[in-house]
C-alpha cells in the first residue's frame, strides 16, 4: 500500500509565459519523490504540457484531470509509486 503525499496544494500558472511555465512545472516535477503529487492550475488547455511531462517521464507521470476549462483548467500530477513484486520473478514464484 502506498501513501501519497502532496509537496504544495497547487501551482496557479495563469498570467506566466510559456517557457517559464514549462520550468516552473518541470522543476516541481523533477523535485517529487514516488508517490506525491501537486496540483496545477492553468487558464489554457495544459494538453501540449502533459504530452512534454508524459515524454520526459519516463512512465512515472501521473495525470488527473480535476477542471477542464473553458476559463480555467485544475491537474493533479504527481510521480507513480513503483510496485515491488517482492521476488525475484516478479510476483511469478507466488511467494
């Protein structure tokens, strides 16, 4: 069982330019530990910022949609908790 855990409620990125929201989200991403999370919100689509993080992630994003517009769009992102099968063959020894 994994416990999740936000680093700060929410990033509100409205009135920032682009690239800067970019490093501000990409900096708060790389700075989470498996299993925590924080919120963004945002006042365009963030479909081109999801697909970057998707991309740089390495399958470790995770991605809930909590508002999707038209004035204002909430994300959830946090990093995935990787699952320890607990055995050598991954879980295939039913140990």
């Amino acid at each position: 069982m994994s416990i999740e855990t936000a680093v700060t409620n929410t990033l509100d990125l409205c009135g920032l330019a682009p690239l800067k929201r970019q490093q501000v989200v990409f900096g708060y991403f790389e700075s989470l530990q498996p299993g925590q999370w924080f919120q963004v919100t945002t006042d365009h689509d963030p479909k081109a910022l999801h697909e970057q993080l998707k991309s740089r992630s390495g399958g470790s994003l995770t991605w809930d949609v909590l508002e999707a517009g038209p004035t204002a769009w909430r994300v959830q992102l946090g990093k995935r908790v990787q699952e320890s099968g607990g055995c050598c063959s991954g879980g295939a020894c039913h140990g």
